[in-house]
C-alpha cells in the first residue's frame, strides 16, 4: 500500500509506502540483484550479462505511475491522494566492488548525460512536478544494497526542501535583481579559504554555512537552471570535478566515504523560475575518522543544526586531497 498523507502542521506531503518493508536488505554478493545475471545463476533486476548503465523502475517504490486507491479517505483536516509518481533505480556499473569514486571519469560523463536524459523525459510527464535526482552510499546512510547505484524520484508536488530554495532566491532576485546562487559562488571564489576545487564551469566548495562538517556543493559559475541547459564542455568539466570531489572523500580518512548526493535543479510544473540555479549538495555523515554526525534534537526536532567543526579548515582538509582528473 502507497499513498500521499498532507501533514497540516508542516504544509507538506509525506508518503506511506508499506511494500517497501519487504524490499531486499544488505544480500551476499552472490545474491545482489543490480549484478548482471549470469547463465544458470541467480536471476537479478538486470538480465544482460554485459551493461554499462541501467536504469529501471524500483521494485519497491514509494511513488507509482499507477498508484493504488488510498487505504483511507480524506477528512477536512487529513488529505490523502494517490502516491502518482516515478521511482527509478541508475546503476552505474556491472562491476560489484567499484564506487562511482573510484570508476574513472569517462563513466562518471556517461552518468551525467544518463541523469540529463532522464531529467528530461521524466519531466515530460504529466503528473510529475519536480524530479529529484540522488545518491545514498554507505550503510551510515541506510543503503541496503551495496552495488554502486543511484536513484531518481520524480514527485507530483515540488518537495518542501526545494519550495523554500526556490522562495529565498525569488525573494533574493526581487531585492537585488540578481541570483542568490551567483551571488554565493562568486562571495565563496572571493573569499577562497572554503574553495575544494574549481574547473572552468564548476566550483566545488564547502559553503560558509554548511551544516555537515564536511558538507560539499558544486555549483555551475554561469547561470543555469538545469542539466539540461548544459554545453558538452561544462558536461565534461561536471564529470571532471564529481571525480575529483568523490576521490579526495575517499582519501581524507582512507575508507570509502558516505554521503547523500543530491541535485537540486529548477521544477518540471510548467512554472517559470529563471532565478533559480542548479547545483549538487553532498551531506557526509562522517566528521572525523572515527566519528559520525548524528542528528540529534536540534537538528530533528527544531530544525536548527548545529555544526561543531569551521567550513573554512574542512575545507582545508579536502582541499589537500583533491588531484588531477586524467581523462582517458
């Protein structure tokens, strides 16, 4: 059972998804179900023996293009819909033991245009609004499947993270009549200490107020709304600093690290938001090597966190782990 509950003291929707407690959990390597299936093995989600990427609609999604009935109706105060959407699975590679960090950039560039394609036609449909592109990795996060993938939620309303993004820069363009994220690439290039990495199109940056230790954004310098408003070149230079980025995490405690990955990108509701600005945010769990960082009362119950490391000397810390993308 899938449907969508309004919480009326928040001003949002929430999903119940109840199949999603049955939905596989951390199997053996010979049980993974985004390998490739082999002749006379265990058949799995990808049926080719030899793939690239593959995307395909989750098993267990929270979001259906057919959704079912609710299990309860609506009341004034209570409003319930069906849970319409999209729930898709990319996975990256066949290869089990690989990250996307540790894949070579060339693959990290196919990934890039697999997301612009699918931003694209998931966009097309009629009932989706936003569609929100992510990563989880690590069983600090949550993740229940170790092969290296991604996913790709596409909501029938713009989620309330993005809606209050979208209200800070529509207010900040209407004060100033410019972009707040322009504005905040360019105060970080200014600034420099909480630059990690920078190419011609991109800068990498742990922001001035980064609630994670080792929270990361890249964002484009010129302005855009969308992957699909990108040139090939700035493709290429995406790819080149997601390497880079994705390498010094795995370097700074010598593990592979954890994060969310998240793009945050203009809505697909028709609406015209030429103030807003794409880019990534990662949100690391780990703030030192042997130490995770949790969110607690504050940062749950209030909504405030609390972040007890300086974005300037994190930044420091990536910084001197970032190296050279060579290209094949």
């Amino acid at each position: 059972m899938s449907e969508l509950r309004w919480n009326p003291l928040l001003g949002e929707w929430l999903a119940t998804a109840t199949a999603r407690q049955d939905r596989t959990f951390l199997p053996p390597r010979d049980f993974c179900p985004l390998c490739p299936t082999v002749a006379g093995g265990f058949p799995t989600e990808i049926p080719e023996a030899v793939y690239d990427i593959v995307v395909f609609e989750n098993r267990f999604p929270s979001l259906s293009p057919n959704p079912p009935e609710p299990a309860v109706e609506s009341t004034g105060l209570y409003l319930v819909q069906p849970s319409y959407g999209e729930c898709e699975v990319v996975v990256y590679t066949p290869n089990h033991n690989s990250t996307l960090a540790t894949e070579p950039v060339e693959q990290i560039y196919k990934l890039v245009q697999v997301w612009t394609d699918r931003f694209r036609g998931l966009s097309k449909l009629d009932f989706v609004k936003y569609v929100f592109i992510f990563e989880n990795k690590g069983e600090a996060i949550g993740v229940t499947l170790h092969h290296p993938h991604g996913q790709i939620y596409a909501y029938p309303f713009v989620p309330p993270r993005i809606e209050r993004e979208l209200e800070q820069s529509r207010l900040y363009s209407e004060k100033h009549n410019r972009c707040l994220l322009c504005d905040i690439v360019a105060e970080e290039k200014r600034d420099g200490r909480r630059i990690v990495s920078e190419n011609d199109s991109f800068a990498a940056f742990i922001p001035f107020f980064a609630r994670y230790p080792y929270e990361l954004h890249i964002a484009p310098k010129n302005h855009r709304l969308d992957l699909t408003q990108f040139s090939a070149a700035e493709q290429i230079d995406l790819a080149s600093i997601l390497k880079q980025i994705l390498a010094a995490f795995d370097k700074l405690f010598n593990v592979s690290f954890p994060y969310m990955m998240v793009l945050h990108q203009q809505p697909s509701d028709g609406g015209k938001y030429d103030f807003y600005h794409f880019h990534i945010e990662f949100y690391p769990p780990m703030r030192s090597a042997a130490k995770l960082k949790y969110l607690a009362g504050s940062e749950t119950g209030a909504g405030m966190f609390i972040n007890d490391t300086l974005a300037e000397e994190k930044a420091a810390e990536l910084r001197g782990n970032i190296e050279a993308v060579v290209w094949k």
